[in-house]
C-alpha cells in the first residue's frame, strides 16, 4: 500500500528534472521522464440539461532526451501511451496503426546558436501550441489552438538566436510533409513551409519562461517576448492542415500568428492572434442545398490570458478566447470565458488545475463547463 | 549469441525488484521493471477430435513506479504491450486506439495508513483478480474471473488499514467510471461504487502474501484473510461491466465477492465466490425464437484451489472452478478442474509453469486443454 | 535550445552500448537503449513522371536486454514504435491491436556453446534479415528480403557453436508457429521448422562482424562466412509465410537461403540466394480469366552487395539484386541495381546514408529511387 524503503541508486537529478546519466566518457547522455494527467471534466448536455461527466487518463508519456557523440548533437524522443493521444483513426497513410510517436528528432548546433533539428516534432506555430501539455495556465489549451495550431510535422527546421544589447532575437525556418505526424505514404500534395521571428526585447526569461505558462520564477524584472509566424502549407489534404480529416480535394493554406507572452513577479500574460486562410476556397464539397459537408477551417482567432501567482503557489488566471471562421465554411463561431485556479505543489511537475468555461457557440445556447486535473511529472 | 561481461554501473537492486533509483535530494524515486510470458497451450477439437495448439507471447508489460515530492506520494505507471493486452476492438470509445496503459494512479497517504488513489488502476474487487498476473499459481486466472471481475477503472480509492491487537483490518470504497480502462468519451450510464472489507485475523501474511498466490516465503504461523466486496455498478453498457462488448441497452449491475486467502509452511490455499445480478434482468435484446442475442452476464461462481511448495521449489497445485449463469442469459455453465505443476527458479520472477484442464460444459462434449508457460520479470 | 549541462550519474558505457547496469549481488542486469531512423524517399512515377517523396520516421525502437539469475541466461525485449514497424492490418489474429513486440525472448545457455532460445524473435533465416535494421549497408534491405525473408516468429531455436582449429561452426535449429509475430489465435495450419549451418573457415569476424554490414572493424585478415538455412513452414497461410496477407488456403513452404559474408581491410561483400517452392503450387484462387488472385510468393533471388569503407568513415557500396517469381504466380520479375553513399560518425549509431536504386519490373518502364537517412541509436 504505502513505499518501502531501501537501499537504492542516487541518482543526480531533482523531481521535475527525470533520471539523468551520462556515460562515463562523456560521449552520450540520457535524460528519462514519464508523466502522466488524470482529468476530470464535466459539462451540462444542451439538450438534456444533464451533467454529464467523466475521469480519464489524459495524457500519458515517455520521454527519452539527450545527446549523442557531442553535446552540440542532442536527441529527443516522446510517446505517446494515452488512447487520446494515439488514436489515428485506423487510416491507410498511418498503416492503420496508433501514432505513438509525437517526437523523434536530433538537434544539431552546426555553429554557436545555429541550430539544425531534423525528425518529427512541432513546428514552428503558435506559442501555446509548442508549450508543452505540462506547462499550461488551464486544464488545456484554448479554441485558438483546436483550430488553428500547426501540430508536429517530419520535416527540417534551421533556428538561431542572437543578441543585440539586451535584445534577443530568434528566427526560425521549416520545411516539412504537411500532412502531421507518422503519415507513412507518399507525400499528398506539396510541403509545408513556416518561419518564426521572436523578438525578446527585455532580455531572457528565467529558466526558459517565455515557454512556459505561469510566472513560476518569479520574475525580478518584467520580460516580454512577441512574435510572429507566417505558414504556407502546399496543397495538404487535410482539414486542419496537419491535423482534422482528410478531404476529398487539396488545398494550400496561408496562416499567420502573432503572439506574445510577459511575466512579472508573479503576473503572467499570454496572447494570440490567428488567421488561416485558403487561397483557393477552403469549401470542397456542398450537399444538394449548398451546405458545405467538407470544408478546411479557416478564419481567425484571438485568444487572451492572464494569471496572478500568489506566494502560497496557488494561481488564479483567466482566459477570453473567440474563433471567428471564415463565412464559406459555415462554421459556428465561437466565445470562450474560463477561469482557472490551480495549486503548483512542484511547479508543473506535481499540480492540481481546475476551471471553468462558459461557451457560446452561435445559434446554440450557452454551454458551461468544469475541469479539474493532476499533473504528475518526473 | 551469450553474454559478454564489461564494466556496468552497479543498481542496488536485485533480481525480482527492478531497477532502482532515488533523486541525490531525495525528491523522487523510480522502479522499472519489464517482464514476459511466453505461453504454450493446446486444446482438443471437440468437433475434429485434432489438437489445437499454439504458441505465444501472452503478456509484455513496462512498469514505472516510485514517490514523488514526498514517500507519502507514490505513484505507478503499467504499460500493455502484448497484443492480448492492449486490443481495444477498434471502439470510438477507445478512440480507435490501443489499450496500451494499464496503471496510471497516484497513491497519497492524506494520513497515517489512509490513502486516496487518484488514476487508472484495478479495482477493489475479488483477490484473484488484484494479484498480479504474473504471481498466479496456475497459467492463468479462473473461470470465475473470467467471466466476473471487477477489473481496471478510471476513479478514485480510499484505502485504510488498522490493527485491532493482531488482527488487521482494511477498509477500501472507490468510485470510477464503470466502463473499465481507457474510456476517453463520456461517461455512458452511471459511475460505479465498490466497497471491500478484509479482515486478517492471524496478522500481516510476511511479505504481503495475501497478494501473491503460491506459500512462496514458507509461512512459519498459519496466515489468513477473508475479504467481501460489494460492487454497484450504476447503468453500465458493457456486458461484463468494466469487460465484455458494449450493448444496446444499460443495466445496472450488482456484484459480490467473498475470498479467503490461507498459508502456511508452504500450503497455500484460496478461494472466491462471486455473485453477479442485474436487478432489471441481464437480456437486452432477444430473436425471434425468444433467444437472448445480447445478455448481460450475470449468475454465480465458485472458485477454490490449493497448493503445496515443495522444498525443492516445484509446486503441485488442484483447483476447481464452477460457473452458473442465471437462467434468462442462456449462457451455458461450466466446470473446471486444473492441476498445476510449477517449478520456481526465482519466486514469481523466474518459472515455468504448467497446468492441464478438464472443462465440462453445459450440453457440450468435455474439453481438455493442456498450457504450459515460462515467466520472466525483472 | 542546446544542451545544458549538470551534474549527473555517471554510467559505464559509451554511445553505441545503452545505458547499463548490473544488480549489486549480480542477480541480474539491464542494457537500455533506443534508436530512430529520419529518412527521406523519393521516385518519379511512372505515369505522371513527376517526383514524388517524403519524410518520414522510418523506424523507432525501444530496446531492453541483460541476463537474469545468470550470465548464462539471457532475455531480450525489442519494442517497434513507428507506424510502419507495427500496423497489424487491424486483423482478428492480431487481437486488431499493433505489433509492437518485436523480440520476447530468453536465451539459456543449457551447456557451454549450446543455447535454447524460448519465445518470439527473428528465425534463423537469411543473413541480410538477421542482421540488424540499424546495420545496414543500404537505406534498407534488399528486394530477396522484402520477398523471401523468413523474419520473426514465436517459437524454440536451438544453437550450438563449436571449433575446429580455425573453423568455427554453428548449426541452428527451430520450431515456429509459422505466421509470424504477435499471433493471438490458434496455429492455422502447422508449424515452421528451420535449420541452419554455418562455417566460418578463417575464424571469427572482429566484433561479431559477420552480423553487421560493412567493415567498420577493419579486419587484419580475411574473414568468411558461409551458410545455408532450409526451412519447411508446413500448411501456413500467410503469402509470404511469416509475412503477406492471409489467403483463403493453406500451403506448405519450403525454402533455402544460401549467403556468406567477406571482410577485409574495410572491404565488405555479402551474397545471398533465395529459393521458395510451395510443392503444392503457390496460386490459391484465379479470376474467370485465369489470372492468380491469391498466390503464396515464390520463386528465387539473388542478393550481391559489396562496399569499401575509406579511412574517413565514408563508405561506398554497390548491390546488385535479381528476383524470378514462379510463372504460375504471375508475379513480375524485377532487377535492382543499387549505389550508396554513407557517412559512419560513430560506427552504426551515429550514419547518414544514402543511395540511389534504378529498378526494372517486367512489362513497366525503369523506375529510379533516391533515399537520404540517419540513423541514431544510443
């Protein structure tokens, strides 16, 4: 029932950091992780007026990272183990097997601060997409990044970082299938191209913070970063373009970021803007009465959050988020108010996150949901 | 083709426990284990009178276990790799994914020898079900088992133990789901309420025997336990509850178990008898000729079995299984009876065992089928 | 962005060799390691002769391996993680789950030299299959493997190695079920029996490097290996024997590998030679017009492949590979004449490799493939 106590291995490593090792002539390290999240969510049934609820394993992972041969040549590899994340809808380009794989990519410094990643991992996109599931302000990310986001891709991507003063900059490039993660079959239509200016005007964050939701370092003097992303995803075939179904037709689609992200002794501050359009039309198909049955998403979103955290590690934060699609696609745009409290016991390694979201969807009545999650992270 | 030694870095470990690690600052700790089986089993065709038989890896299971933040934090991870395991039959309510993750749950002691589980884990239910699969005495579990356990769930479980002079006592009640592991939609019928007393009048069994089948630590006082749960499994779709194939209809089902557990100098004996009934009446739909097409499984069960370690490490072992179900199901009953022959190179880490069956069923012609399987777990 | 240092736990190995570890009693150890192959692909198709390709994570692996109780008994768990390593064609034999199992396996070294291998891994089939994915010569192996291989199975394998002056000589021994690995249901059909011999008349290769293509040891003398393997894989039902579809009737297969591998000073050749006969004839059903619509493959192959490793690690390498399907099975014959170019950084843990095939089907246009890929394996 309970632990026992033994004699066992040290290991060099906190809670929150994994099981590291290096080799004893230093030509390979080894980081392991493991996580997992138990949500509860509940919601009340339009229809019925009932509440409906349910307990799941979220989010399940491992996670293997390191470098090989040099430390300019590291390698990151994670799994995904919950059916949420696995499931790949049995499709022929996936060989009819469950996506377990979210990352496998090397990361080369080819030159000080020149970085070249090659393998399977995010692109590029949206800040609150390539922050981690972990590291989130809220039980999960909002409606900007369910319709919009960019997801992992197989692909190249070239990064640098430079200095000016106390300005940092970094500019990202990609190229990549387009079609997301452990597609298998020949590449539908084109590639995906995506670039990515950030721009740090008042120096690093501590310990990486522009990446993480929560002031949790609480920073000493106030950071900022803004950025911007412009993707080009070549006729993909894909609804979502690296994510949602596979259509009948190819379409290229044209989507811009911008986003930002500020923290000040306890105060942090995310936002975003998306806008994804179709060139060409993102209807491909209309029943008889010219309703469309498969349509790309497009349009625009903005999503706004804030949060305070209080010494004693408990946040309270709030969050607006509203999804305007593009008229063609019929739709239904969307408003999002949630609030959030969540008590960080170890930062984003062991933490307790609930809120709840009022949602209006047009032409339906308001729905109102509660969630409540622990994260466990090694 | 054999092993070749070199210099390794020493676990303060041993074989049957893991690999172990615990944090320099004492912040976490991980176990990691892996292990397999490796089946052979053939049966006699009751038609052709031919023996069937086949060979297999029956279980491949990764486990993840440790504290986190503090030892009064535990938590587990038991991941399925064995296609045995992990087929979820394609379900929308799987996601169309893989079962891979068995446990997912962390165990806090909220106070002394009190405990909330928070996750995916197996449920209160009958003993033989909670022990390991990988500490059974015979190749696999019972008939009973089969067709009656409580198996895995997403909820929560509180857990106490006291002792009253030598006599300990335990207390568990858990809510989940009802629909067993890895449901990722929401929750169809009602949640699922298990309680179970155990009362171990003789003292702690030495090692947390009562867990383990088989008189492995040669008990030097006869150890007992005697445990009853009592499961409501509130409109559950799933024509064995947690198990089985969803139906057209809900029942709500109600379930008890009485087990006992007894060992001593080797003598190891243990018996269930489960009692399954859906108030509503198990049949959901019936044909034309009134025959039950889809049924809720329900009825009762017997099951009783013993065993004898001999010094040298080899077990002998008999059981005896009876299964009735209730009459409105039609299923057709069944006896069986099994002797075990097993040999133990290292306790349940290492041994091959082996059992042969003869199965009576109702209005069929008697079935022998004859297993015999290699164990190895870290 | 880069790596950043700290303290870690030192472990005794070096890149290409996993983490290890060893129990202190020496009960048991554990080697971990893990492994992903990025590959690009490209061809012009035929038709449109436009140039199609892709990226994708070709392979990704989990690797467990160490011995238990004593060095004299040896388990290896390989797990397949990329899609194109596990879809199951979501079949009932497979429990519709994936095959993430690639090798469960004991090796028990009975006597000295005599091993008995007990569960699912790779046959003792031609060599090119035997040899790891991650020791390659090629992008990947050759058309005689994709066509002929016998690839893994669950089952026993008896192995003995014994000397005579220089010669070394191993002779194998198996008995499989016959369809390959991760099968639930009972055998259809019977089992697989395969033998093996092999004479190795200049002693042993450095480093067991008659199992790794290339020469990456440099070997100071001439170094041969030669060998043959028959196997008879009695009623299966798979196309391919362990591999291919399930077709609606049996056949029994009988094939012989002959191959042999040669090292000298970086210079490596291997060359194998396939040949299948279902005695029975291979076709199972035809069209109206006589045309097969199910058909076993056979017929027979050739594989020759040579390279030369420059003192730079960079290595050039050509093969040459023929393959003649039965006439009855209608099947169109192909040649495959292959170039490549690797980059060995660190042996075969840390390669880029390419190479460019021109391959001739019987009654189509020549087709032309490039492929470009790293592999990295802890």
């Amino acid at each position: 029932w309970g632990y026992s106590t033994q004699a066992q291995s040290v290991n060099y490593s906190k809670f929150g950091k994994g099981l590291q090792f290096i080799a004893a002539d230093s030509s390979f390290s080894l980081k392991f992780s493991t996580r997992f999240q138990f949500l509860y969510s509940g919601s009340q049934n339009e229809v019925t007026q009932e509440w409906e609820d349910r307990l799941q394993i979220r989010r399940a992972r491992l996670k293997f990272d390191g470098f090989v041969y040099s430390p300019r040549l590291v390698y990151k590899i994670e799994l995904g183990l919950s059916n949420s994340d696995i499931g790949s809808g049995l499709l022929r380009v996936h060989n009819q097997a469950d996506n377990i794989i979210l990352d496998a990519v090397a990361k080369w410094e080819m030159a000080p601060k020149l970085f070249l990643w090659v393998g399977q991992t995010k692109l590029p996109g949206n800040r609150e997409r390539v922050i981690s599931s972990q590291q989130l302000q809220f039980v999960d990310r909002s409606l900007l990044n369910a319709n919009f986001n960019l997801d992992r891709d197989a692909g190249l991507q070239l990064r640098h970082e430079h200095q000016a003063g106390q300005v940092v900059l970094r500019e990202i490039a990609s190229i990549s299938m387009g079609e997301g993660r452990n597609i298998t079959v020949d590449n539908a239509g084109g590639y995906d191209y995506t670039a990515r200016l950030e721009v740090l005007p008042l120096g690093h964050f501590t310990g990486g913070g522009d990446y993480f939701n929560s002031d949790l370092l609480r920073e000493k003097t106030p950071k900022l970063s803004v950025a911007a992303s412009f993707d080009y995803n070549h006729n993909t075939s894909k609804s979502r373009g690296q994510l949602g179904s596979f259509l009948s037709d190819n379409r290229s689609l044209r989507t811009i970021f911008i986003d930002g992200m500020f923290k000040y002794q306890g105060f942090s501050a995310m936002a975003e803007y998306a806008d994804r359009k179709a060139p060409d039309g993102p209807v491909v198909a209309v029943s008889d009465t010219g309703t469309p049955t498969e349509t790309f998403v497009t349009g625009t979103a903005l999503n706004a959050q804030a949060g305070y955290l209080f010494k004693t590690n408990w946040e309270v934060a709030g969050r607006y988020t509203t999804v305007d699609f593009a008229e063609a696609t019929q739709l239904l745009n969307q408003k999002q108010y949630t609030l959030a409290l969540s008590r960080y016991v170890v930062g984003h390694s062991l933490k307790v996150q609930s809120d709840m979201s009022l949602i209006q969807t047009e032409q339906e009545h308001d729905a109102f949901q509660f969630r409540i999650q622990m994260e466990l992270s090694l």
